[in-house]
C-alpha cells in the first residue's frame, strides 16, 4: 500500500499540472503582499527606498514595483509565466545575493525561498491550468 502510494506510476498525469497551479497561486499571491505597499509608495511620490544596484531610489521601485505587482499577477493567472519570472528571479536574485547578503540566514530566509521557488516554477511552467496553455490551446 505504502509502495503504491510512492511510486511515481501511482500519480495522476497531470500532478505537475496541480503543483504548477499551486506555486503559481501561492507565489503570486504572496508576493503581491509585499508589492501592493510598494506600488502604493510609488502612487504617493514617496521614493524613499534602497538602491541596491545603483540606478537610483525611484527606478529601483518602480523595477521592484513591476516585478512584485505586474508580474506576480501575471503569474497567478499564468499568462507569460516563464517570462514573467524573469523580473521576480532577478528582484529576488539582487534581494539575497546584494541587499540580505551580509545578513543572517533568518533576514535572507524569505527572498532565498522565494528565488528558490521562482526558479523552480520557471523549470516546471505554467501548467494546463493557466491562460498560456488556453493560448496554446486556441493556437492549434
């Protein structure tokens, strides 16, 4: 019973389908927590905000502003997926490897496995259940 449980025969077809929608659910959502009070910062002209790759305060919101916003919601719909993570791999990319990098493992924590996350997504992408393969689908 156990060993039937574990085989990889005894998963449904498409479970890469489900993991792929629950990541994509979970990842966007979440990450839209921490975007909506940035977009909302940007809205009210208050750029006061790190410069972590020296483009200046105010292009380093409104970049991190699109990533964690735009293409969080793309991601949660699934239109553009791989795309998409671009911009978060690379928000989350410059979070740990330049802004947390000095920091202990508990301030890192959460950029490292949202980075970790977003890649793994890009390697599994968007699924059957997204807006990409009804687009797909139309395209046939």
């Amino acid at each position: 019973m156990i060993q039937k449980l574990f085989s990889p025969n005894s998963w449904s077809a498409n479970a890469t389908d489900w993991a792929s929608l629950i990541l994509r659910l979970t990842l966007g959502l979440l990450m839209l927590s921490h975007g909506i009070p940035k977009l909302m910062k940007l809205m009210n002209g208050t750029m006061e905000f790190g410069d972590p790759i020296g483009i200046g305060a105010p292009a380093s919101l409104a970049l991190t502003v699109f990533a964690e916003v735009l293409c969080s919601l793309l991601i949660v719909i699934g239109l553009w997926t791989r795309l998409a993570l671009i911009p978060l791999i690379i928000t989350m990319g410059v979070a740990v490897f330049v802004v947390h990098i000095n920091d202990d493992l508990g301030t890192m924590e959460s950029a490292l496995l949202y980075l970790l996350s977003y890649c793994a997504l890009f390697l599994l992408g968007s699924g059957t259940y997204s807006m990409d393969a009804v687009l797909k689908r139309k395209a046939l």
